[in-house]
C-alpha cells in the first residue's frame, strides 16, 4: 500500500496497528535521500522531484505487498514490513537502495540513508519503533551515508566534565517531573538538533 504526504500521526497509527499489540513482529524503516536539499538547489525543483519520484518507484515497486510505504514529507519516506525481521528487513531495503543508487542519478551520483527497528527486538509500541528507527538512519549517515543501519542501543554515559553541574541537576530535576529517563530526554534533544540541521546531514 503507498499513501503520498501521509502526516507523522497517521504513520504511526498504521505502525500501531501494524504491531496487533505485540502479538506479531513487524519492521519500521525511515528513509532519506542524501543531500537532497543541496541537490534540489542545484538542479532544480523539477529534478528534485523527478528524483522523488523515482526513489518512491523503488519503494513501491520492490516492496512487498502487504507493506505500507509512505512518504512523510521532504524527502522523508516510512516504509512498514508486516512479518519481518530486522535482517530481512536490512536485506530487503539494501537491494532497494542499491539499485536506486546505481540507476537514478549519475551525475552527481544520488543515494539513500535507511534507518530500521523492528519488533522485537527494539520497542513494542509505535513510538519506540519510529524513535528506534530514527536514531538508526542517524547512525547511517554518521557512518557515511548511502548505507542501511539497524538500530542499535547505545548506551549514554554523561559524565560530569561534559556537563556542568547545574545542567545536570536541572536534568534530573525535569526526568523527575516527566517520569522519563535522562537518556530518554537528551535522544529528544538530539532529535531536535538533528532536525533543525537536517539540510547539513
């Protein structure tokens, strides 16, 4: 199933109901295309959208049929496997990646970031899939773009030198009234981060 410009809480309802409350295993991937904004500026809207077009082909066109792939706005696309496992998932949406990357710009070459959760193992709700999934495709253009990650729990270690005391205390000062954990709330602020300079990733 393809939805065009589907909005992010429509997305993760269909994540939601995708799951059937944990009782079956389900893989989310997010999707972008690298350096999409420096591209669209220097060929155009036309081109940009042409790419577009072309990577939604690909989704739609290898995917299988009962997964449901959408786009989410810019060059944003979400991409859910009923069934699948985080491997065959990776398998999957690297074949995809590949022959997009081979066959849909040459010049300058154009090619895709893919991050994956899937459940289980990495969340058992809609939220801790597409955040799960989110911090994957991060890590694949961290680790040089044109690559598909698999989520990965990295654990986060504050220590005292990088932080100052008060920034401390105010963190666990605000963990404590939102009953979220302090890793909980600095992955919301690198979100944050991220998406404010997302045209620089």
């Amino acid at each position: 199933m393809f939805m065009v410009n589907t909005k992010r809480e429509e997305w993760g309802a269909a994540v939601e109901r995708a799951l059937h409350h944990g009782n079956v295993p389900v893989a989310v991937a997010l999707t972008d295309i690298d350096g999409f904004a420096r591209f669209n500026d220097a060929r155009g809207h036309a081109e940009g959208d042409r790419v577009l077009k072309l990577w939604e082909k690909a989704l739609r066109s290898n995917a299988p049929h009962d997964a449901f792939v959408s786009r989410l706005g810019g060059d944003e696309f979400g991409v859910i496997l009923p069934g699948s496992s985080p491997e065959s998932a990776l398998i999957l949406l690297e074949e995809i990646r590949s022959h997009f990357a081979s066959h849909a710009v040459e010049d300058p070459p154009i090619d895709v970031s893919v991050g994956i959760a899937a459940a289980p193992p990495h969340g058992s709700t809609a939220e801790e899939l597409i955040r799960a999934a989110g911090e994957a495709l991060m890590r694949a253009k961290r680790e040089g773009r044109g690559r598909v990650a698999i989520y990965v729990e990295e654990k986060m270690t504050m220590k005292s030198n990088y932080y100052s005391r008060a920034s401390l205390d105010r963190l666990s000062k605000l963990s404590g009234a939102t009953s979220r954990t302090d890793a909980s709330l600095l992955r919301e602020a690198l979100d944050d981060l991220f998406e404010k300079y997302r045209d620089d990733l």
